[in-house]
C-alpha cells in the first residue's frame, strides 16, 4: 500500500519548520505521505487480542500497542481481521503492513520478516486445576494426550521436550494433539479428550482470572522466546519508524502503563529488540 505524495502533501512537508516547545518530539512516519498502518490480527488471543464480549470490539493489549504505536508515529492504525496461516501471506503480498498479534518470532519467519520484539513469551504446559493431582511435575506429562493450536510452533515445541525428556527417559512419548486455536485446546481439556495443554505462559494468567481460576501451571515456561511485531524487511522506513515510536513508549512510560493495565508487567522488555537479538 504506498501513497504518492500530493502537493498539499509537499506543503505540509515543508511546513514542519514550526517551533515545539523544548522536550517536544516531531512524530516518526512509516512513509512519505503515508496516513495509515494496517496490521494484522486474529483475535481469539487474550489478553493480546480478542473481542470484547459486550462490544464486540476489538480490545487487548496489542490493539492498544498498537494504538499508541500509531499515535506517535502520527498516523491511524487500521485493523485487518484474518487467520493465523493468512497473515505471513498478506504481509509478503502487501495486504497489510504489519503483524501485530501476538506472533512469536522464530528463525525460521525471518527470511523475509523482521521482528520488533516487545514481549518475553514461552510456551507453558498447564491442566484443569482439578487435575493438579496427576502432574506433580513436568515428567507427569509423559505418555499424556497434550494439545496446543496447530498454527503455532507449540506443537513442535511439544514434541521436541517429548523427545529430550521422555523418550531418552524411556518413558512414552507425549501424544501431541493439534487444536484449532488455543480456546477449542480449552475445550478438549474441559471435555476431557486432552490430560494437558500448552500456550504462551504470558496468558494463563488472564485466562485464569476470566474462567474462575480453572488452570493450573505445569512447572515452568520450557523455551524461553519473544513475542514480535512482523515487517516486511524491505520495508526499511516503516521499520525504523514503527522501532523509534516503540522506543518512544517505553521512554515515556506508556508502553509500562498498557503491561499494566493487562497484567504483563513480568513480560515486558527494557528496549526494542530486533529478530529476538540482545
């Protein structure tokens, strides 16, 4: 989506010689001319994305990430509802400009991708609460039935720690179950066709809070990852821009004022981190 610059465009460009009042900061944009980021989302991902329930509006912390992302840089942010196995295509097809929901940055979606890293994520084993009882520790977990969204890398993720501490344990396997999304993982456990599950430990306690405490934690997160926003790498003006306004927020506390307002505040980073590099 690129726009051409108009001449009340140019005029505007040249008008930008006005005097700020010290400590005030000339926003950064994505583009010349460019009034509009649309990012990408699916939103079935609390406290990240999902509907508001009584609105039906969008709500969650990267809608308001990404609100204020686009505050700074002057510009309105536009959000494009699609699925998770769309938005890599629609970024690469220029659909949309960014991803902007709770995507984990991985090796392998940065040969054409680069990723603005703004939250410490990793994939969490946890059970019905009732269950507690049979997974005293992770080893419990061995010879279970244990799902997670198919469209994610915790399938994988899962099968790998099977592999280290199961199988060389010569215990069975875990039986990975691939669920359509991390809600119907929910479900399965409810009905009792899943033993466990795995999402971003980052969510659970959200989850926890809005289904009356029903999960309990198995051990500790078993990878150690980031959550990314996602820009095409040729992209290069919007991904200095989008980085600088994301400095911005954390310089001006607001980036710590939206961790807290979802309960994140362990999850948040100290400075913008490029490709999950320190």
């Amino acid at each position: 989506m690129k726009a051409s610059l108009c001449l009340r465009d140019l005029l505007a460009l040249s008008a930008v010689a006005v005097m700020f009042h010290a400590g005030a900061a000339v926003a950064q944009t994505p583009a010349p001319g460019k009034k509009e980021i649309v990012a990408a989302v699916v939103p079935n991902y609390p406290p990240f994305e999902f509907k508001d329930p009584e609105t039906d509006k969008l709500t969650g912390f990267d809608i308001d990430l990404g609100e204020a992302l686009a505050a700074k840089m002057g510009v309105k942010m536009v959000w494009s509802e699609t699925s998770f196995d769309q938005m890599m295509s629609a970024l690469a097809t220029n659909r949309v400009d960014i991803i902007l929901s709770g995507m984990t940055d991985l090796p392998e979606r940065r040969a054409s991708v680069n990723f603005l890293d703004y939250i410490k994520s990793g994939p969490q084993f946890y059970a019905l609460k009732t269950r507690a009882v049979d997974f005293p520790n992770m080893g419990a977990l061995c010879g279970k039935k244990v799902g997670s969204s198919r469209r994610t890398s915790f399938p994988t993720n899962t099968a790998a720690w099977s592999d280290e501490h199961c199988v060389k344990a010569g215990k069975p396997p875990i039986t990975v179950v691939g669920t359509d999304g991390s809600s119907d993982a929910r479900m399965q456990l409810r009905q009792g066709r899943l033993d466990a599950a795995v999402q971003g430990g980052e969510t659970l306690p959200y989850q926890n809070r809005i289904d009356q405490n029903a999960y309990v934690s198995i051990g500790a997160p078993f990878m150690a990852q980031y959550t990314g926003i996602g820009m095409a790498k040729n992209n290069t003006a919007l991904n200095a821009a989008v980085t600088k306004a994301f400095e911005q927020l954390i310089a001006d506390g607001t980036y710590q004022k939206i961790l807290t307002k979802w309960g994140l505040q362990e999850q948040g980073v100290q400075k913008a981190i490029i490709n999950a590099s320190n």
